[in-house]
C-alpha cells in the first residue's frame, strides 16, 4: 500500500510540474544573412556596418576578415514586415564603411519571407562619388522638396538643386517628397550625370523613364530602366509602337510591377509606354522615351 501511495504522490507531483515545450514548439524560424565584405581596392573590409532600410541602428558590423552573419528571428522578421514590408517582401541591405574614403554598397536582396541561410558571398564595395540633380514641377524648380536616396537625406535648394554622394556603381532608391505634390519613387542608376526628377500632384497620373546610355546593338542584353511616378501609378508596360498600349493589349506587353526593378529587352531606339494604377487600370497617355546609345 505504501508503495502504491508512493507511486500515485510521484506521478501526481510530476503532472503539476511546468512541462518544457517541444522543440518544434520552442523553435522560432529564423533567416541567417551572411557573406563577406570587399573594398573597392578588392581588399578585405573588415568594421563594416550593415544596415536594413532606414533603420538607425547597425544590424551587424563585419569582423576583421570582411566575414558577416546576421540573425534575423522571428521577432524581428515581423517588426520588419510591419515597418516595412506590407507590400514588398524585398529590403534593402546598406553596407557602409568610412573606412579612409566612404566606400558603400545597396543590395535589394532581404527577402523577408524567406527562412534558413542566405548566403550573398562576396559584396563589392564601390567609392562613393558626388551626384547631383534638381526636382521639377510642370517646368518650375521646386525648392525645399525632401530628396531621401538610400540613407542619405538632403532638402533642394531655391533652384530646385541638390547634391550628395552615393556609391560609384550601385543603383539606389529614389524618394521625393514634397508638401502639395505625391511622393515620387524610383531609383537612381549608376552614373553622375546631372538628373531632373519630375514631382506630380494627383491631377497628373502620369511618369517619365530613363536609362543610362546602352550598346549600339539593341536586343543583344537587357537593360535597367528608372522611373518616376506619382503615388497612384503600380504598373508600366512597355511596346515599340504607341498602337500597341491599348486597354485589351496585354500579350507582348504584360504588365511590370513598380515595385521591382525595371528591366526590359529593347528591340528598337524609341521606346513607348503607360502607367497603370493598382487595378491596372491605365493613368495617363502613351508616353515615348528614346534610348541613348553609347559611342562604339
């Protein structure tokens, strides 16, 4: 009796003990980021710092040998989606090193639906050098307009001008803002060619594209193109004829979401398009750009 009445006290303090959680229940899905740093000089850079978007705090600083690894979990995945990524699964990653001369780099690569290793292996980092542009409405400089390319955030001047550094060879994402006017997005290709950037107000659903100069030979490799937009338009859609953008055409000109980068495979030098709201539903006239050819 004894010993059954010692059996049922164990059993019975055992049940009301706190049970440990599985480890299926335990776990939380987590994305690993990793990969290695190099200077422009092909160096390695070691004491990098790695930012996500706008974030103000650094989510990894590189060790001596350039080598990085950052953890994101689950927790911070979801913060991420909230601040973020409601609409686009894809962030920026900012590597910046101030390192003698800024040298930086911005990667669109943060898939923050993805779980497990991403592994980005060597990341080039370029010098940054000066760029300048001016902000327009309909033809009139706009003064004061908030100019933000990646991290970097400057106001245009009375002219409409400003000026930063941005990395030699890497495309970064464009935001104008400007009371009275919709936001203007899109991404500032490589190059230190001075750019207007167009600001609209919603009356004007429309945009304007443009490239940097590409090979003679069309056809042979496609090409990036950067845009700008007000807030309303979601898709632009591209033929070589301006017949060919009509309401029901869609098979050789299918719609490109905005919120990816642009590419396109030209086949002549004058390039037509249209813009398009989230329903697809078309903003604006036919719009014409005429591609610049390099010199052979």
């Amino acid at each position: 009796m004894t010993k059954r009445w010692f059996l049922f006290s164990l059993l019975y303090i055992t049940a009301c003990l706190p049970q440990p959680k599985s480890d299926v229940q335990k776990a939380k899905p987590e994305l690993l980021i990793q990969g290695r740093i190099l200077h422009s000089s092909a160096t390695l850079s070691g004491n990098t710092a790695i930012f996500i978007e706008q974030e103000p705090i650094a989510e990894s600083i590189t060790a001596e040998d350039g080598s990085f690894a950052l953890t994101l979990d689950e927790d911070r995945l979801k913060a991420l989606r909230l601040q973020y990524g409601l609409q686009d699964s894809l962030l920026h990653l900012y590597f910046t090193s101030e390192i003698g001369n800024p040298e930086s780099a911005v990667l669109n690569v943060l898939n923050i639906q993805n779980r497990g290793v991403m592994d980005l292996g060597d990341v080039q980092l370029y010098a940054e050098v000066p760029v300048e542009g001016r902000a327009m409405a309909q033809g009139v400089p706009a003064d004061d307009a908030r100019i933000r390319l990646g991290r970097k955030e400057i106001q245009t001047a009375a002219d409409g001008s400003f000026s930063l550094t941005l990395p030699a060879q890497s495309a970064t994402p464009l935001l104008v803002e400007k009371k009275g006017f919709v936001q203007t997005r899109g991404t500032w290709l490589p190059g230190n060619q001075p750019r207007d950037i167009e600001l609209y107000s919603e009356l004007t659903p429309v945009g304007s594209i443009e490239t940097q100069p590409i090979p003679r030979i069309l056809g042979n490799q496609p090409i990036s193109l950067s845009y700008s937009a007000n807030g309303t338009a979601r898709w632009i859609r591209f033929a070589n004829s301006p017949g060919a953008l009509s309401q029901g055409y869609a098979a050789d000109a299918p719609w490109q979401d905005l919120r990816q980068p642009l590419q396109i495979m030209p086949s002549a030098a004058t390039l037509y398009y249209q813009f398009a709201d989230r329903d697809q539903k078309i903003l604006g006239p036919v719009n014409s750009y005429t591609l610049i050819l390099a010199l052979e």
